[in-house]
C-alpha cells in the first residue's frame, strides 16, 4: 500500500556523500509498527565503516569549518525550505517506521525543519568577546571554534527532530558530523541525505551510519582521537555508559537523557487548559516522549473534575494506523515497549490504582495500546518512577504547595515539570523550586528550537536548541595580547 513511499528512500549507510553497503554486507529490517511488516532492509554499519565515516568526516572538516558563516547559513536555510517543500513525504515516512499518528508526524517535521532554519540565523552570530586584564592590562580576545568531528547518536522517538537538533548547529558551528540513528527508525535520517546534499551540504560534512551492533561502533569513535564531541539523545542508562566511553579520550559530552515529568494541578488552575496541556503533555507522540508528563498531581478540591475531564478526552481518541486520516493514536514503536506499559498498568493496578479508561490490548497485527487514565495511584507503583513511554496518564492528589513540590522534586530526573495555577506569583515561586531543566507553566509544550532544551539531575548534561545548543560543537579559545 505505501510501496511507493519506500521506493525513493535509500536504505544504504551515506559515507563521503556516497551510498554504500556495509563492509560485511550486513543488514537489518525495520518494521512497521502498524502492521509488523517487514517495510525495508538497511545496511547494518561495522566498526570499519565507522572508521570510514570518521575518515571522511576528517577530509571535509578543514573545508566546511573554513567557509564562510554567511554560506553555511544559506545552505542552513535551503535546507529548512527543503524540508518542508518535502514535509508531507517526510511525515508519511516518519509515521510508517515510528507509528505516530500522521499529526503527530506532521508536528514533528515543522519542529526538525525549525532546527535548521534557527541555526541558519545563529550560524552568523558565534560572537567573541575582548576585555583588559585587570592586573596586567593585557587584552583577553575571546573567540570560539569549531570543535571537531562530532558523532551524534539519536533515539527512535523522534526520527526527524533529534538528529536535526543536533545537525543544525553542528553544521552551524562548523563542526562535520558522523550520525548513527536507531535501528527502529532509520529511514528517515537516509531519506534525509539527499535532500540535504540538494541543499548544499558538501559531502562528507554529514555521515549516517545505522547499525545493529550500536555499542562497538559508537565506542569504536568515541576511541578515535579526532572525534571531539559526542551528542547523545536517548536513555539514561546508555547515556552513563557513551560517559564512560568518552572518558577515555576526554570526549566532550552533550547528554540528552529520560525524563519522569510531573504534571501539577493547583486547586486554583484553569482546569480546561489544564486538560489542554495534560492532553499535550502526555499524548503527543502517545507519550513516547522525554517530555511526557509521568505523574499528575492534582490537588484534591480539583481532582473530581480534572479526572472526570482528562478521561473523557482519553477516551475520544481514534486508535488507528497513524497514516489513516482521523487517527490520532497510532501503535508504539515496538513490542518491547508496549509490553513495558502492560507491566507497569498492571503493576500499578495490582497495588490498588483504579482504570478511568483502557488498560486493555486489542487484538493484533500492531503493537497498539489504548489512551489509558489511572487513579490513585499508590506511591510505590514502579509507573511513577520510571518512563511510562506509552499513552497512560497516572493520577494522584495533593493537599499543600510544599508536599507536591517534594514529591515531584523526588526522582533521580530532572528534565521537565508541568504546572497549573492562576496565581503567577506561585507559579514563578513554585517554579523556582523544582528541580527541573524546563517548566511548563500553564503550557504542556516546552520544545522550541530558540529556547535552551535540556535537563537537570540525571536528565542529562548541556542543552540543545537556543544559542547554547551551538555553544556545545564551539571551544572557546582565549588569546592573551598585548597590542
Ligand atoms: P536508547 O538509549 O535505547 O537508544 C538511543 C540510541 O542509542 C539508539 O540509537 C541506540 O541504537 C543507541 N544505543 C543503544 N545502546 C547503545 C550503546 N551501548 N552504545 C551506543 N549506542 C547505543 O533510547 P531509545 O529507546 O531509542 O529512546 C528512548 C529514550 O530516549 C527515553 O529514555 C527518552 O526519555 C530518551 N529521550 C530523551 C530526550 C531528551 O531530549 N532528553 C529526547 C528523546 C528521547
């Protein structure tokens, strides 16, 4: 049915702005979370391949970091233009191999594309700084570089988004580039390739190499002296161990890692916009995001409605393959991570939480899982302290400021914190406390390509977006002149 999607997309590993097999001839499926049909067979990357990459990531670093800011924006911006002149086949890819909803898809190219686009206007502004040394009046001129050869490693949630969060102002900076996406989800990144080379990128400035044996191939560069950045989306766990990797060479690290993001309602809050945020927060991606709200705390004058509200919009959820049109809750990404969520409802269930709605796996084909609420959920339900990854919202009540700060501050993770009141002077206060890298205060998005995404606590280390997200591929370099 979608054969004529697939027949334009390369499933090759792009090398030196070549396509070529794997060097062992190695490949791998992706799957169709919709269906479980096999939809493509993609080169599996070996270590030499790495290396190979690393190799012409060299060759075309000097050239790249030397052209002009001004001409590395133009092909940023191209590259923006291209993107969405394409959006439309770059979603039906995206839901095809991940299974988001075709909204969702449609949301998360605008997103990816914006990378590019906002990075095309930072790559003009890598602004130094002079000052006098106090004491000896020497001048301190300040300027920034670019860092090297970065490897980029990318999660499945997001096939578009967190590569080209990546992408962008590495390219911005000046910095070649050797990706390695998810093996759920490579298409996206390969379809990519081409449009990018339309768009002026030279070759070897951008390297995409899937692999099924992720871990020696990532570690094999992170071992290889010229790669200098390493920047890793993904999960917590993986992300301590590429820290451990890059150690040994001193590799400079940008960690995006999980998230268990708290969603508080104030008994004073606008609680339609909070159902509009909570339905954001959780749903967007059926939850399959870092971002995804893990725990509601809703104060208990207000539980009643909110629960009575969230369930209803729960439940009006069209369940679906994303790509038909009025679905908007495709399957997840795979069996693994929908049989996580059986485990951590029925877990939760088993400890005494009550089913709004859900809760029950419909027959195949699809790894499918229906919108599901939870309340009272007891404290020590595993759900509330790991990623739920999947469309369940788990509800529980609070009585006072202080107790719903100290329980949402009460996780290993710092990435995102939801909250809803109408009282801005709590909001900012009681934001304040959190420990948490973004707040949404009456908003349930926080992504914006301009503003510094990131975590706290062992969410992660560095921020992508913003002008910090470049400041992550640039070495500051000071000179000490007299003149
Ligand atoms: P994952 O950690 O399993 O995999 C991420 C990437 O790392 C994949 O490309 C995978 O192939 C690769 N990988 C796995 N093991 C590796 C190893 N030993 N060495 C090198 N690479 C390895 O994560 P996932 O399941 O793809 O994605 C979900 C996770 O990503 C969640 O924890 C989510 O919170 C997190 N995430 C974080 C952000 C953020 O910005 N903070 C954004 C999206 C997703």
């Amino acid at each position: 049915m979608y054969e004529n999607l697939l027949a334009d997309v390369p499933t090759d590993l792009w090398i030196g702005g070549k396509w070529r097999k794997a060097s062992d001839g190695g490949r791998f499926d992706v799957i169709d979370p919709a269906t479980e049909r096999i939809i493509a067979s993609v080169a599996s990357a070996t270590v030499e391949d790495a290396i190979a990459a690393i190799d012409a990531a060299e060759a075309a670093f000097e050239g790249w970091a030397s052209r002009k800011p001004r001409e590395r924006a133009e092909i940023l911006r191209r590259s923006y233009e291209l993107i969405m002149r394409d959006a439309e086949r770059f979603a039906k890819l995206i839901t095809l191999e991940n299974g988001k909803a075709l909204p969702d898809s449609r949301s998360e190219v605008a997103y990816a594309a914006e990378f590019f686009r906002w990075y095309a206007e930072e790559a003009v502004r890598n602004i130094g700084d002079v000052s006098r040394a106090p004491a000896s009046g020497a001048r301190i001129l300040v300027h920034h570089k670019p860092a090297g050869i970065a490897v980029l490693v990318t999660p499945w949630n997001f096939p578009a988004a967190m590569a080209t969060r990546k992408i962008g102002p590495a390219l911005a900076a000046g910095c070649p580039v050797v990706l390695k996406p998810a093996s759920d989800t490579p298409l996206t990144m390969l379809a990519l390739m081409p449009v990018l080379e339309e768009a002026g990128v030279p070759a070897g400035v951008i390297n995409v190499i899937p692999s099924r044996s992720s871990g020696k191939v990532v570690g094999a560069m992170l071992h290889d002296p010229r790669v200098r950045v390493v920047s890793f989306t993904g999960s917590t766990e993986v992300g301590r161990k590429l820290l451990r990797e890059a150690a040994d060479n001193i590799v400079k690290p940008a960690m995006e890692l999980g998230g268990n993001a708290p969603f508080i309602v104030f008994e004073d809050a606008d609680i339609d916009a909070a159902i509009d945020g909570a339905m954001i927060a959780k749903m967007r991606n059926m939850g399959e995001a870092c971002t995804a709200a893990n725990r509601f705390y809703v104060h208990e004058k207000v539980h009643d409605e909110f629960a009575a509200k969230l369930t209803a919009r729960m439940a009006s959820l069209k369940m679906g393959n994303g790509l038909d049109e009025g679905v908007n809750l495709g399957p997840l990404v795979n069996k693994d991570g929908r049989d996580k969520v059986i485990e951590l409802v029925n877990d939760a269930v088993e400890k005494g939480a009550r089913i709004l709605t859900g809760g029950r796996v419909p027959d195949g084909p699809g790894f499918f899982y229906p919108a599901t609420v939870l309340d009272n959920v007891p404290d020590n339900a595993k759900m509330l302290n790991e990623e739920i990854f999947g469309p369940v919202a788990s509800i529980q009540t609070f009585k006072s400021e202080e107790e719903v700060i100290r329980r949402a501050n009460d996780t290993e993770y710092g990435l995102v914190a939801y909250l809803y009141t109408r009282d801005l002077s709590r909001g900012l206060r009681v934001s304040e406390k959190l420990d948490f890298g973004m707040i949404g205060l009456n908003r349930g998005l926080v992504s914006d390509p301009a503003a510094p995404f990131g975590g706290m606590k062992q969410s992660g280390i560095g921020r992508e977006g913003a002008h910090e997200g470049m400041m992550e591929f640039l070495e500051t370099q000071y000179v000490s002149v007299t003149w």
